[in-house]
C-alpha cells in the first residue's frame, strides 16, 4: 500500500487525506493541537450555543466541485451572511452599495454619486477602494475619501497594523464597493453552513479506514529535513509528506520568521437572546476591536442567551497564533526562500494557508487540496 503522510488536520490536510485514502492509499495524520478543523474548528459552549473559539467562520463558494465535495460530509443549512458598519450614527450594511448612498447622504447627493459610479464603472460593478481613490471626478474623489476615511483606514489600521495601501491587492479587493442594490456580504452561489458545525464535517471527512489521526502530535518535534530525506521519529518516511503548517518551523526559520497578525477573542454571554442586529458588525472607525460576531444569529435559533466575540489583532509573536499571513511585497520574497528550500525536497508538498503564506478561505482550501490531488495522483508532478 501507498503512503501519504499529511502535516495538518484542518480543511487542506483533511480533504487530500481524504482523497488519498479513497484511492487505496494508507494515509497518517498528525496534528499539534488536540482538536481537528484547523482555525474553523467549533464546539458547543457551556449554554450549548455553537461557537468557533478561533475566530467566525462563515461558509460560501462559488465551485460546485467543493460545494459537493464537502456535501458528502455535512447536511447543511442556508444562511446569508450580513456585516454592519455605524459611522457618524448611520447604520449600513456591507459591502457599500448603492443603497449605502441613501442612508449615508441626503437624497440629492446620494442621486448625484449613484449616476457618477454608473457612469464610471458601469451598473452591477465592484470596485475595489483604491481604485475608487484613484478617480479624477470631483464627485467620485470626494465620495471615495469618505469611504476609505470611514469604512477601510482605520479598520485596517487596526487589522493589520498597515494602511491599505501598503497591502497587496489580494486583501483590499476581498470588500469592494458595490454599484448595485447588492444586499448581504458575500456574492456567491453556494451560502450555506454545516448542520451540525464544521469540527463534525471535518471529523467526517477523516473517518475512513485508510486514515490514522495522530492528535498532540506536532511535527517540529518529530520531523526532521536532512539532504533531500524526510525523518519522522528517526525513520525515514516513505511516500509523499503534505505539509500544511508554517513553513520556516521545519527549516528551523532559517531565514526569519514570517509575519503574522494574531488575534485575541474576547468571548461574552448575555442573559438576553440578541445583543446585536446582525450576525457580525464592524467597527471601522472607532473602538479597539474590529468586529464584534454574535455566534447565535448564525443558526438563527430562538435562546434565551446570546454569545458574542470581540476581536482585536496584534502582531502575532513567536508563542501567539499565527492567524493572518500579511500580504506585502517584501514577506512575499521572503515566502520564495522558503519556497525554493522546499523543492529541495522531492517528496515534499507545502499546502493550505500557513505553508503557502496566504490568505484563504475554506472552500479555496479544499480547492486547492483537490487541485494538488489531481497532479499528484495523475503523476503530473
Ligand atoms: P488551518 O485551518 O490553519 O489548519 C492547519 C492545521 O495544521 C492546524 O490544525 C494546525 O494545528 C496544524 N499544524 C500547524 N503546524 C503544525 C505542526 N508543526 N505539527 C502538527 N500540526 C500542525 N474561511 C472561510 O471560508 N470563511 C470564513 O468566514 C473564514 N473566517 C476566518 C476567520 C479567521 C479569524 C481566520 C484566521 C480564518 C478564516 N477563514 C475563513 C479561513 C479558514 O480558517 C482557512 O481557509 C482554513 O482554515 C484553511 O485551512 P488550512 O487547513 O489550510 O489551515
Ligand atoms: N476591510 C475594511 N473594512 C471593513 C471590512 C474589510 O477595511 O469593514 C478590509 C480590511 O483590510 C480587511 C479586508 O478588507 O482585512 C478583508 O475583509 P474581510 O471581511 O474579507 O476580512 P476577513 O473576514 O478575512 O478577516
């Protein structure tokens, strides 16, 4: 029998261990932690409210090859997602929109940047802020200004420690501003959540016969790299390794730590069944946090208790979570040093958000396991 040893027991380890082991393959997987799910692990509370101790997850995608992919693991339920933002008093949703307009100006002013965007970028486009900072019409320049003064600068600030320009596109452009009448958060086709949580789809995925999960396992301990060979324990491993932690810990950070921002949750209940008026508002002008997520509008279920989470981020230090890889020019080149020491292992796959340095979302995740299990088991590389 084959084998495939994975690194990892969230969304990228589980699904090509998956994979893996359907194809006959005797798969082992290891995680540090004692939990499996990665960062998008829940659990139910003392109240027994769903909540996700390592930051909200919500669940959307526009690939139906993910979508069906996980539904084999998980019933599901629909949900919408929908943010707020106050500023100055007003309350909106986001992304901002062309309804934001009316909330936010009185009615001729509102009229007058609602034709301006049509004009400019045409009716239904999404335009990223920057590129709305970057118009010469009056109209456009002054509403843009107020926008990323409201609702971007100080949100980022405080997010990752950057002004939004000193981001890669990949980040800025994940919120555009929306010339339609666009109602809810996210644009895609499949906006759905797990039943019963992702820690129970996850576990779903990895229940198969071909598959050992090894739990408080962690591989900076056990793994070693030398000459091109992979140790664990000593042993040299056979078959492919798919690694999905950072990668400067299994080259001892040779080259320096990449740069993180960390998170810290402060999670509260209230005797009362709402605290807020939508599953996630954001703060992007005032206050230290930068959203506040009430866990019980996800399931939309009558309790006499609500859950909140208020996040704050930080810069992420050695003992810290590493939670958001930051996408600038200079960590990217520093990515590449780690990425070519890497190849120089042939059996040897980086995977998923901490060992490709970037920032994605479950379902890309699961794409990108997919993706790699395609080649790999195709003998394309
Ligand atoms: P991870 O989930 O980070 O899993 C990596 C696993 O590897 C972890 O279990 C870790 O313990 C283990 N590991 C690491 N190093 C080692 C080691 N040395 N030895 C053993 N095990 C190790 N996505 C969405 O689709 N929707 C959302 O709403 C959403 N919200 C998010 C909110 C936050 C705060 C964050 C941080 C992410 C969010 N995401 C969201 C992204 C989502 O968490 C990731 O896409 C997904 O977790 C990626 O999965 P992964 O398996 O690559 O990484
Ligand atoms: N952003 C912002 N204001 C908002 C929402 C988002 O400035 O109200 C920016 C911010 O830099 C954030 C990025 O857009 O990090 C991506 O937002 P998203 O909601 O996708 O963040 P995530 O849920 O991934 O943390």
């Amino acid at each position: 029998m084959e084998k495939i040893f994975v690194v990892g027991a969230g969304f990228s380890g589980a699904t090509i261990a998956r994979l893996f082991a359907e194809i006959g393959y005797d798969v082992t997987v290891i995680d540090r932690r004692t939990t499996i799910g990665g960062n998008a692990y829940d659990c139910l509370d003392k109240n027994g409210i769903m909540i996700q101790p390592y930051g909200p997850h919500i669940f959307h995608t526009e690939e139906k090859r993910v979508f069906e992919f996980l539904s084999r693991f998980t019933e599901w339920y629909e949900y919408k997602h929908s943010v707020l933002a106050s500023v100055k008093g007003k309350t909106v949703s986001l992304p901002i929109s062309l309804s934001s307009l009316y909330t936010l100006f009185p009615k001729t002013k509102a009229q007058r940047i609602e034709n301006a965007l049509k004009n400019a970028f045409g009716e239904g486009a999404t335009v990223p802020i920057l590129e709305l900072k970057n118009q010469s019409d009056p109209v456009l320049k002054d509403f843009a200004e107020f926008v990323y003064k409201n609702f971007y600068y100080t949100y980022t600030r405080k997010q990752w420690g950057l002004k939004p320009e000193e981001l890669s596109d990949e980040v800025m452009t994940r919120v555009p501003v929306c010339v339609s009448d666009k109602a809810g958060y996210f644009n895609d086709e499949y906006q759905f959540m797990p039943k019963n949580g992702f820690t129970e789809t996850v576990t779903n995925i990895l229940k198969h016969p071909n598959i050992k999960l090894k739990l408080k396992t962690d591989a900076e301990k056990h793994l070693y790299f030398e000459d091109g060979k992979i140790y664990f324990d000593g042993k040299e491993l056979e078959g492919k390794v798919i690694y999905t932690g950072r990668v400067e810990e299994i080259f001892g950070y040779k080259f320096g730590a990449l740069p993180y921002r960390t998170l810290k949750f402060k999670f509260k209940t209230y005797n009362r069944p709402s605290y807020q008026n939508a599953a996630v508002v954001n703060y992007t002008a005032n206050k230290k946090f930068t959203r506040v997520t009430e866990f019980t509008k996800f399931t939309c279920e009558k309790q006499a208790k609500t859950v909140i989470v208020r996040e704050y981020a930080k810069k992420c230090k050695k003992a810290d979570v590493p939670y958001y890889p930051i996408p600038t020019e200079k960590n990217k080149e520093l990515y590449v040093k780690y990425f070519d020491e890497a190849k120089k292992y042939k059996d040897l796959y980086l995977l998923g958000r901490l060992a490709e340095y970037k920032h994605i979302d479950m379902d890309e995740a699961v794409l990108c396991a997919m993706q790699l299990f395609d080649k790999l088991s195709e003998g394309e590389i």
